[in-house]
C-alpha cells in the first residue's frame, strides 16, 4: 500500500519514520520531496579516458571521485554523471520501503536519476546518481527540492531488514566494490 501525506504524517509525528531535518513543506499528496545538500561528487578529471572502473577492484575505486562541496550551486554538464546526496537523514521501519525518483520538473530539463530504491530498514542520507542529458549545463542549487519518494508498507516486517554497505551513510557516498 503507497501511504498518503496523512499516512506520512502519522508516521513521522510517532517516530516510525524519521526524516531529520523535517520541513512540513517536503511532505506531498503521496510522498516526501528530498532536497539537495551541498556537497558533489565528480569522476576525477585526472583520469584519462583509458581508465577502467572495475567495482570489483577497490583500487579502481580509490580516486574515481572527487568530493567537493558547492554552497552556492552544482553545475551539472551535458553528457556528465555525478553523485549527489539529500539534506534529509531518512529511517525507515522494517516494513517501509521508497521509491526514489526525479522532481519531474528536472526530468523536463534532461536530468535523469535511476530508479532506486530505499530497504526496509535503511536509514542515512540518499545519495542520488545524477546524469545530463541534456545540450545544456544544468545549475542546482542547495536546499531545493529534488527527488521524490514513494513510499510503500510490506504485507509483513522484513526478516533481515537492511544492514549493508550505505548503512548511516551522511553525504555523498562513494561506491563500494562488490
């Protein structure tokens, strides 16, 4: 079942969901609207184009990113992906799951964010990936609302409510090897 602003409400006023900071204004007919923090993570310019990223080898990870905090906006170039990470610390119970998706304002703008998912259990910041499709440089600016996320109960609690890798994480996080 998808819950609705009151659902949301009720859950976030009794602590079953956590969402800090909470803003009364991110709360929508059927889910929550994130916004963005600060902080990008760009593929590091230092590679060259030969480079092989192979998430299973945690030396390819090591500087395929560089971290950089933007207060005053993120510029997002054509054809670029970056990472991006909400304000919001979000903590879900062990039957609530999100569905995270683009603000569809800046879908129309040729950004793309794939379908990702929140566990049962999860709780941190949610890092998004970010892609430009469009002709055009793309200015974000912190604290505006970006993702949207749907929110659904299981039929039963999680067994095994998430424990992995992202767990807490706060900011961009970078990936992991597999």
């Amino acid at each position: 079942m998808i819950l609705s602003d009151f659902d949301l409400e009720s859950m976030i006023k009794e602590k079953r969901l956590v969402i800090k900071p909470f803003a009364k204004e991110i709360i929508r007919e059927n889910g929550l609207d994130l916004r963005l923090s600060d902080q990008v993570a760009r593929h590091n310019p230092g590679r060259d184009t030969g480079f092989l990223i192979d998430p299973s080898d945690p030396s390819t990870l090591k500087d395929e990113y560089v971290l950089e905090r933007m207060p005053k906006g993120i510029i997002v170039n054509p054809g670029t992906q970056v990472l991006l990470s909400t304000i919001e610390f979000v903590g879900l119970p062990d039957n609530l799951v999100g569905f995270v998706e683009l603000r569809s304002t800046w879908a129309r703008h040729g950004l793309f964010v794939p379908p990702t998912i929140i566990d049962a259990g999860f709780s941190g910041t949610i890092t998004l990936e970010v892609f430009n499709s469009s002709r055009f440089p793309i200015l974000l600016r912190p604290k505006v609302r970006f993702a949207h996320v749907i929110f659904a109960t299981t039929l039963n609690r999680v067994r095994n409510a998430y424990s992995g890798t992202y767990l807490n994480q706060k900011g961009v996080f970078l990936p992991k090897k597999l």
